[in-house]
C-alpha cells in the first residue's frame, strides 16, 4: 500500500491495493478522521488532502470540532457505538447471499455481484458511512458514472440498473442487521416511460432464408473439417424454431430429456422434451418440425461414438448415451457468421439478434397460426403477460378486423304518423 506523509507526519495520504483513489486520514483533539480524495493523481490528492486537514484545525479552534474528552472515572462509562460503513455492509451482504442461495443462483451470478461491488461501489461508497449513503450520494454516483466512464461511452442501462440493485441490496442487508433505520429512494429521476420494444425475432421469409442458408452450409461447408459443426448447427436452428426453447436450456439438454412420442391430442408425431433452465424443471411439446432434426442429431451421436471406440468396426452402430448433450459444442460464432452474411443480424428497429431470437420466432410463428396464447406462455414456460407485452402487439394476424369493424345495424326511420280527427 503507497504511503505519503504531510504536515511533518500528522497527514497521511495511501491508497489501497484494491482501490484507484487515494485516501487520506489523521488525527486531531484526541480523534481520527478520515476521507477519500476520489483522486487518482497523487499531486492532486495532497492538494486536497492539506486543504481538508487545515478545515478540520479550524473547525478545532473555532470549537466547531469536538475534542475527545477523557472519561471522568467517577461517572458511568458512556456507550459509544460507531456507525456501520457501507463497506462493511457489503462484506455482511456478500457473506449471506453466498451461504443462503447455495444452489438457487449461479456462482457466475454471484461472482458479478461481488465485481460490481469490488470495482464499483467500494471504491465510491466503501468508507462512507451508512447514513451518508442517501438519495443525492447515489444520484451523484449515477452522475459519476456517466462523465467518468473508461471508455468514453456511459455504461448501459441494464448495467447501471444491476448496480442499484446491488446498492438496494446491501442497504436492506444493514437495516435486518439493525445499522441502518430506512432505505433512501433509489428511483431514478427524470426518467420517462420506457418505450415497450418487440424482441427481435425473424419473420417466415426470414426464417426461411436463414434454415435454407444452413442447410447448404451444412452440405457443402467452406471446410471439410467443419462438416460436422455446420450440421449441428442446421439441426440447432431448426429444433431451436420448433421447440421454443432458450439457448440454455438447449444447452443442458440431454438425450434422455427428449421423447419421440405419437401425440394423442393431435394425432402428430412430436417431441416430449422435459426442460431445465431459469425457471427449473418444465415440460415441452415440439411441432413436427423438430422430430426430423433430432433423429439427425441420434444418428451423428452414434457415429461419433463408433468412431472414439477403435476396437468396434465403423459399420457398427451404437444408441448415444443417455446422458450425452444434444449440443455439445457452441454455435454461436457460426450463427452469427451466417447471419453477418444474409445480413439479418439486426432487425428493421435495430435490435440485434441472437439464438435467443429463435425463441422468438417460435412464439411468434405459433402466435400467427392462431394457436392459443395461454397454451403457449405455459409450452414456453413464461407468462401470458410476457407474451402480450413483448409479442402479441405486433403480430398483426392477432387483429380480428371482423371484431374491430364491426357496426351497429341501423334501424330503420318509422313514417310519420296521421293524425286522426276525434
């Protein structure tokens, strides 16, 4: 830790390992006291450290500093409880969520939170206490994150928003511990109403050219040694738009997970897929679409299988193992290879898609054959809300003209009647 001192010995200036800023401390009339430049230039930071410790002998002289008082033996000894600091806090916060979501979330989950909290908010909030964390220190955080931003640009909006989370979180971790009485607002001010956008997805003519650009790639590929990943990923775009599935679910399925089953329902031949992701175990029925792909997938498995195995002739064939992966490898430089190619990597609004956009388009697919929306949310494991926000408005066969023009029938205007002399 780097160490500079002023005023003959009575200032420090250092900076932490894990910290950009300099911090200076000292002490004066018997107590400690200490302050974060927010420099990362130590000529910069003595300025401010020395003009801080000339405020604080003023304050001292001027009585408007309160000397520490050695306890008078012959009255009881007085309490003194010191406030919790944000830091400390985060430790406590980062200790529970650890212990107490053991197998709910993620250890790359909770590792991003204890970046953002290592990178981001210790450096800012870490030696403040917690009552001085209020409304206008988050703002000014918020502000401070826009105008000093590494690389020129201000963070994203689902950045910044994690971060408050994070804030929120440590800060309700400090009042169940009883450091801290109320939670400040952390809304964020003159925000307007986000504009509700479609996920990006692509239309049939779109799907159509990108399964059809898979498809060759996958019979004649730039490189015979890519043959096998290039029909993989033919195979992954087509069980991804016949299933619904998201591409981490995708990715833990298992060849035990999926059943070729006669629906009695329909009366189709279909996949039973049982599904593990976000939303823990579920349930999943294909279309038909997605039964060709599978079978393909099956009879690559075994080849491969043959081929690991030296002893076994290559004309012998063996079942994949059940818990084997349908998708074992990553697609995701090929797909948007291919998509960079038909340049459908972003839609008509600029929205940038992905495999996930597959799952879209599977919804939206359903959505205009006129299947039922309930029954969707429920195959797709969201909610009917979620699929009325964010894809029903603005799939146009959901309109039914005949219910929005419908008229009132006119009736018609009686004649007149003649009146009768009595």
């Amino acid at each position: 830790m780097a160490n500079h001192e002023l005023m003959d010995g009575r200032l420090h200036v250092y900076k932490r390992d894990n910290s950009r800023y300099w911090q200076c401390d000292t002490r004066i009339g018997g107590r400690r006291y200490r302050m974060t430049t927010r420099e990362d230039g130590i000529e910069r930071a003595k300025d401010i450290a020395e003009d801080w410790y000339l405020g604080l002998r003023g304050k001292l002289r001027s009585g408007d500093l309160e000397p520490r008082v050695e306890a008078d033996s012959r009255l009881p000894a007085k309490k003194h409880t010191k406030e919790k600091t944000f830091r400390e806090a985060a430790a406590q916060f980062q200790l529970e969520y650890a212990a107490l979501t053991g197998g709910q979330r993620s250890a790359r989950w909770v590792q991003m939170l204890g970046d953002k909290i290592r990178v981001h908010l210790n450096p800012y909030f870490g030696d403040l206490g917690l009552s001085e964390v209020t409304s206008g220190k988050i703002q000014e955080y918020r502000l401070d994150r826009v105008t000093k931003s590494k690389t020129g640009k201000p963070p994203a909006r689902s950045t910044m928003h994690h971060e408050i989370v994070v804030i929120r979180q440590v800060l309700k971790t400090a009042m169940r511990h009883g450091w801290l009485s109320g939670l400040p607002d952390l809304s964020a001010p003159y925000r307007s109403a986000g504009k509700i956008s479609h996920r990006a997805w692509f239309s049939p003519e779109e799907y159509k050219r990108l399964y059809t650009a898979t498809r060759e790639r996958a019979r004649e590929p730039k490189n015979n040694r890519w043959k096998w990943t290039c029909e993989q990923m033919h195979d992954y775009v087509l069980f991804m738009a016949n299933t619904g599935l998201r591409p981490d679910e995708a990715r833990r399925l298992e060849f035990r997970d999926v059943q070729i089953v006669e629906d009695d329902d329909s009366g189709e031949t279909i996949l039973e897929i049982e599904v593990r992701g976000k939303r823990g175990v579920g349930y999943c029925k294909s279309t038909t679409g997605a039964v060709r792909p599978f079978q393909r997938l099956q009879e690559r498995e075994r080849e491969l299988a043959v081929k690991a195995d030296g002893r076994k002739p290559k004309t012998e064939k063996r079942s994949p193992q059940p818990t084997d992966l349908l998708f074992p490898g990553e697609h995701r430089e090929l797909f948007n290879q291919i998509l960079e190619d038909l340049s459908l990597k972003f839609d008509r609004e600029g929205n940038r898609r992905s495999a996930y956009s597959l799952r879209h388009t599977y919804i939206c697919l359903r959505l205009m054959e006129g299947a039922d929306i309930y029954a969707i949310a429920k195959n797709c494991r969201t909610s009917v809300e979620m699929i009325e926000k964010f894809y029903a408005s603005h799939i146009k066969t959901t309109l039914d003209a005949s219910v929005i023009n419908v008229r009132k029938t006119r009736k018609a205007n009686k004649p007149a009647e003649t009146p009768v002399d009595e």
